[in-house]
C-alpha cells in the first residue's frame, strides 16, 4: 500500500510539473492519488505500522501534499498514539524532523474560512497540533517557532464571528503557553499580551454568551496567567492597562457572585489569580499604582473584595460541615479514612470554592499590609461589622501557604511560606 501510494504520489508531481497549466492532464494521476490515501487510513488503526512509513520515506511524500490532513489527523489521535508507544515515537519524529507544524500552518494561511471544508480543515489541523502536543509537550516551543504562534494571534484577533476555530485556536495557545518561559517570551514579544487584553475586553461588562464562549474566555485567562509568570511579561500588561481590565472585571463578577455557578466562580479564580500574582510581583510605583486602585472611589474595591469573602466564606464552611459530617458517619461505621478519600474531599473543598477564597484572603492581607492605613482599616471595619474573625483568615492563609509547590525548589516554596505567613501574622 505504501510503496503504491509513493508511485501515485511521484506520478502526480511529474504530471503536475509537466502539466501546470492544463489539469485534465493530471486529473486521472489526482484521483488514483486521492483514492490511495483513503485507504491508508487503515494504518491509523495499526500504530505498531507506524516505522513503515517512516523507513519507506512515506512522511515525508504525506508532508508534500496538502490533502492528507485527515489522514495526519488520524494517524495522530492520541489514543492510538498510546497504543504503540514505539511506533508513535517513530512517527512524531519524522513530522517534526520534516517541520510538519511550519507547513500545516503554510497551509492554513491559504486556506479560506468562508468555505466551510477548508474551515473543517483549519479544525483538523489544529487537533493535528493538539495531539502531538499532549503526546510530546517539548514539541510546543519548536511549533511555536515555526509560525504557529504568530498565526494563532492572527486568527483569535481577527474580526470574524465566533465559532469553533476561534475556541480550539484559543486553546491550542493555553496548551502552548503551560510552564513554557520561551513560548510565553515569543508570545510578549509579539505584543500578544495586548491581544488577549483586546479579546478579554470584550466580557468587562457583561459574561459569554454561550458555553463555548464561555470555554473560550477561561482559555485566555489561563494563557494570560501563564504569561504573567514573565516579568517582562508584566511590564507589558502594565502597559497595556490590564489593571484596569482586571478592575472592571472584578466589579462585574461582583454583582454575579450570588449565583455562585461554575461559570463566574472559574472568572472569579482568573481574576482573583491575576491580582494576586500583580500584589506578589510588582514593585515600587507598578505596586503603588495597584495599590492606589483599591482606594479609589472610598475604598469600593476593598468593599467588593470582602463582600466576595464573606460569600465564599459562607459556601466552603457549608461544604466543611457536609464533609465533617460524612467523615463522623464512615468512624461510626469503621470505615477507613485513607489518602484517596481525603483527596476527595479536597477536591469537593476546592469544587465549593475554596481557592477562590484563599486568593480572596491574600489579597487581603497583601493590601492590609501594603502600609497604607486606609486599605488596613477598611478591611478590619467590615470583618467586625459582618461578624469576620481575623483568625479564620489567618487559619485559611496557613491552609494556601501549607499547599504551596508544585514545580517549585524547597527553598522557594519555604521562603514563600513564610513571607504569606508573616502577612497572616501582621493582619
């Protein structure tokens, strides 16, 4: 089969050389081509196949033509894929050794949206790209390079209706972005911080529409704080006002809070995040200017952030009480509380809300330790109005700092602990 479709292959280019400019000449060569490559899907069910193609140049004749998305997108799946490690091994490497994503984004330059094939077709290559990045997350810095980047940005800016491309674009530049310092660099260099401020612009003053909206909008937020781990990256969203978004935002989310669905609790993690990263990173004027929109307008920011603790609050200590009462339950039975059901539990904890409120809570004590009087007043004058306790959020700020880590060296994550402990202690 293969060495039939390398022989088609070959006598279609000829044809196509010889022929530029009369296709009835190499019309028959294109259909005998087309029919070959149908059948070759049968080897995305035969992974451990996969090295033929490799060993007899076939990849490299696939890379040649521009037809055979469907196929690459097969061959590609991740579950198959997972099924012959070693042959999937094989295969992503002859791609990348031919820069398959350079010409698959080649490819999707000249290809136009309006036509609804070549849209399907922008959509398979995309989860070409998606299932070589799952499969080999190194791969993402050298797609970048190779044009993807650029395009992705293009494509999420351009002003076109929202529709699936634009979602599966937006998440492809999540997926590029994920504990990637180079490709967050590419991307600040591009002026891509601006892009996706323009894109989250659009929902300051009012949510998705749709679902699919509403995925779009949470894959920005998780590229924008991927991008944030840059201090250059922050220069640039300085510069772009992103403060002043991430305000605007904050007081939407605000007035939606009571409802407490998923949706406004995944905006209100990415905002909340944001401003948190802002309080812990910046320095000098960039920390003062933050600082300075707190007080803004009689301190309404502080009265908007300690409305959302105290609603947070209300909803994870209502989660803990179900928990705690479960757990009484399986002591009374004698059942065992082991490791994977304290696991669940957390989870139930953080599904009700609890990291939303433990950002709350360092944003808190970041503002009221921020040296300005006003901002350390108003927050201690609501708690006492509403009944707070400065030792519950000294208790949920030990609780943040104890799960600090992940991807970090022992001597960061225990400075960290002690510099938000240490702003527990002062609040």
């Amino acid at each position: 089969m293969i060495l039939t479709f390398e022989k088609r292959s070959y006598k279609n280019q000829e044809l196509r050389i010889k022929f530029p400019d009369n296709p009835e000449k190499f019309m028959e060569s294109e259909l005998d081509l087309n029919d070959i490559i149908q059948e070759m899907h049968v080897i995305a069910t035969m992974p451990d196949l996969y090295h033929l193609l490799v060993e007899l140049n076939a990849v490299h004749s696939l890379l040649g033509l521009l037809t055979v998305v469907d196929l690459l997108q097969e061959l590609t799946d991740i579950d198959t894929l997972h099924e012959s490690e070693d042959g999937a091994e094989v295969l992503i490497d002859a791609l990348l050794e031919g820069q398959v994503v350079a010409l698959l984004v080649q490819n999707m330059e000249r290809l136009d949206e309006q036509v609804k094939e070549e849209a399907d077709g922008i959509y398979n290559t995309l989860a070409i790209i998606e299932n070589m990045a799952e499969f080999r997350p190194g791969m993402c810095t050298e797609a970048a390079q190779q044009g993807l980047m650029q395009w992705l940005l293009k494509r999420i800016k351009a002003k076109m209706p929202f529709d699936a491309n634009k979602l599966y674009c937006s998440e492809i530049l999540a997926i590029l972005l994920q504990n990637n310092d180079n490709t967050r660099e590419l991307l600040g260099e591009m002026d891509g911080i601006d892009v996706l401020l323009q894109q989250l612009s659009v929902f300051k003053r009012h949510n998705p529409s749709t679902a699919e909206e509403q995925e779009m909008m949470e894959n920005l937020f998780d590229a924008l704080c991927s991008c944030l781990m840059l201090p250059s990256n922050r220069d640039r969203f300085l510069r772009g006002e992103g403060l002043q978004l991430m305000n605007l935002m904050l007081r939407c989310l605000v007035f939606t809070c009571y409802r407490l669905h998923a949706k406004t609790k995944c905006n209100l993690e990415h905002v909340c995040s944001i401003i948190a990263s802002m309080l812990r990173n910046l320095k000098s004027q960039q920390r003062s200017r933050l600082l300075s929109k707190f007080t803004e307008n009689d301190c309404e920011k502080v009265d908007r952030l300690m409305e959302l603790h105290f609603k947070y609050l209300e909803a994870v200590q209502q989660a803990d009480k179900r928990i705690e009462g479960e757990k009484h339950e399986m002591v009374r039975r004698g059942e065992i509380l082991d490791d994977s059901m304290e696991d669940e539990f957390y989870l139930r904890r953080l599904d009700a809300g609890l990291f939303v409120l433990q950002l709350i809570c360092y944003i808190m004590v970041e503002i009221s330790n921020s040296g300005i009087s006003q901002l350390q007043q108003r927050v201690h004058q609501i708690l006492n109005l509403r009944g707070g306790s400065v030792k519950v959020v000294r208790h949920i700020m030990r609780e943040y700092a104890e799960s600090i880590g992940d991807g970090k060296s022992d001597e960061f994550k225990e400075a960290e602990r002690k510099r938000i402990m240490d702003l527990a202690d002062n609040f």
